[in-house]
C-alpha cells in the first residue's frame, strides 16, 4: 500500500464491488485506498467462495491481502463498548471492529449496511 488509507473496506463495501459488480463502489476502490482486517477477509472469501467458487475467492483473498491490517487491543475495546452501547441494533462483531478501526484511523468506514447509514464517520453506498 503506496498512499495513506482513506477509507475502512467494510466487507459489505468488497463483496458488493467485486462479487457483485456494484458500480456505486468503483470511485471507492480506483480512486482511494482503503483498509480492512482479517475477519472482513473471512466474510468476503465465504460469500465468493459460495457464489464464483474456490478459485476466485483464492484470487481475491491474494489481491485483498495487501490491505489487511491488525486491530489493537484498544480497537478491541472501542469496538466492544460500540457494540454495547448499540446492542439493540445487533452490529456483528467484525463490522464493530471495522468501524472502532476507521474512527482510530480517522478514516471513513466504507459501507452499503443499512445500520451504519445515520452513523458519523461513515460513507453509505447503496447497493444497486
């Protein structure tokens, strides 16, 4: 990774560019760059391995892992107190981490997740 990160790829936000072809991501990925960590990566390979085979999900795995980055603990912590503070929305765990992770980066977390659409620090794309 040559530029500074602009955006948190949330795995919705992968999954819809390159699984999906949603058009409404390709400023978001051609033009800026972005980070995600190794729990977004288990949500992408899943949901291409389901849909284009083990073969892609293997070529997106190695073009994602550039972009890979390791929360802290204190990424840890954040995202936990977010999910508690927001337990009626039931924000899965790696979504919770994404977005403790863009905050920290003071970065914005890329996402088409409805949950996340009234949220600061966030940039919703809708899905096509």
């Amino acid at each position: 990774m040559t530029k500074s990160p602009t955006y948190f790829y949330d795995s919705y936000a992968i999954i819809e560019f390159i699984n999906q072809n949603n058009h409404n991501f390709d400023i978001y990925f051609s033009n800026n760059c972005g980070v995600t960590t190794i729990s977004n990566l288990m949500e992408v390979y899943y949901s291409i391995l389901k849909e284009g085979g083990e073969i892609q999900a293997e070529k997106t795995l190695e073009l994602l892992e550039p972009f890979v980055l390791n929360p802290t603990l204190d990424d840890v912590k954040e995202s936990m107190k977010f999910k508690l503070k927001n337990k009626k929305v039931r924000f899965s765990y790696t979504d919770c981490l994404g977005y403790a992770i863009a905050r920290r980066m003071k970065i914005k977390f890329l996402t088409g997740d409805k949950e996340f659409k009234h949220l600061e620090n966030v940039e919703f794309v809708s899905a096509n």
